[in-house]
C-alpha cells in the first residue's frame, strides 16, 4: 500500500505501513480509548499493542496502516486476506477478495463527516489496487454507527455469523458497489 493522497470535504488522506514499534503508544492510546470498544482491546497494555502489531507486520497475509489526515495521525486501518485470516471457514472466499477492519482516532474536536470521510478514503485506498475486486468486513452486530458507514459506501450485509469473539454481519462490498454509492454521494 502506498503513500497515494485522497483529497475528500475534510482534508487529505494518505496511508503508511504501521511500524510497531514507534506507532504502539499511539496505537495504546487509540484500541484502548472507550470509544474504541468493538476493536476489542481495551484490557490491552503497551506490550500487548506491540506484540500484535508486530504479529500482523510478520504475517504474510495480513497488513495494518496508520492512516494520516492532512499529515497528521488519525486511522489505523488493517487489510487482510480472509480466505487465510480472521474468516477463514466461515465463507466461500473468492479471488480479489480483501478483508479490512478501521478505527477512527478519539478526538474531542469532532468534525462532521469525517468517519464517513475516513471510510471513503479507506475504501479508495484498497480499491487503488486493480486485484480488490470485493472488500469483506465482519462487524459486530451491536456496532449500528459502522453498519449505517459502510452501507453508505456500498455494503450490503451478506449473513449474521457467530466468531469466537462476537457475532457479527459478513458484509461485502464490490468495487461496482462502492463506486456507485460514493458517486451518487458526491
């Protein structure tokens, strides 16, 4: 993943690999923040951090990315190969699929439309590689706010399915499906 900027209504997006090591303070303050409960990592400490960013940064399959908003950290976002992590048997993976999971960064000066912002930017993101033919997302059924982000980029929830840390909506979202509703949006 590369470093390319996408310009939206609230500034610009860019995206860099995560480095463990120098991004786990950051990292802490924002998977252990209580608006970050759905990451499932507030019991986390610093090393815990560390170690599993430093488990995704070795894994073949599995990638994590701080993404910065007009030059500033503001998202981690991490992408996936479903058919090997996180939903391996629990659906009939297809080529060009990519899984991907983000966090917005705590703020107390919110700015309106930026989640939405921030899930458009992701999508551009993984779809700037012409092998994402469909992102896969697997939300906690409680999580409403990311059902209602990720319908208005084009998801549509395929299946409820039981995983061993929640029950969550399989959702997916084609490359057609994205660019339509982010069109109609714009």
């Amino acid at each position: 993943m590369s470093t390319t900027r996408t310009a939206t209504a609230v500034g610009t997006f860019t995206f860099r690999p995560l480095d463990p090591l120098a991004d786990s303070e950051l990292v802490h303050s924002w998977v252990t923040h209580p608006k970050a409960a759905f990451w499932l990592m507030q019991d986390h400490a610093l090393q815990d951090v560390e170690r599993d960013y430093m488990a995704i940064a070795a894994h073949e399959h599995h990638d994590a990315f701080i993404g910065l908003h007009d030059g500033e950290p503001a998202v981690l976002m991490e992408r996936y190969d479903p058919s090997k992590v996180e939903l391996v048997g629990l659906y009939d993976a297809r080529p060009g699929d990519v899984g991907m999971h983000f966090l917005v960064a705590p703020t107390d000066t919110p700015l309106h439309g930026f989640t939405r912002a921030v899930i458009t930017a992701v999508m551009e993101e993984l779809f700037r590689d012409p092998q994402t033919r469909r992102v896969v997302v697997e939300p906690d059924v409680r999580n409403k706010a990311v059902h209602a982000l990720n319908e208005a980029v084009g998801f549509e929830i395929a299946t409820r399915i039981a995983k061993p840390e929640k029950d969550a909506y399989l959702s997916f979202c084609t490359r057609e499906q994205f660019f339509a509703a982010v069109g109609a949006a714009r």
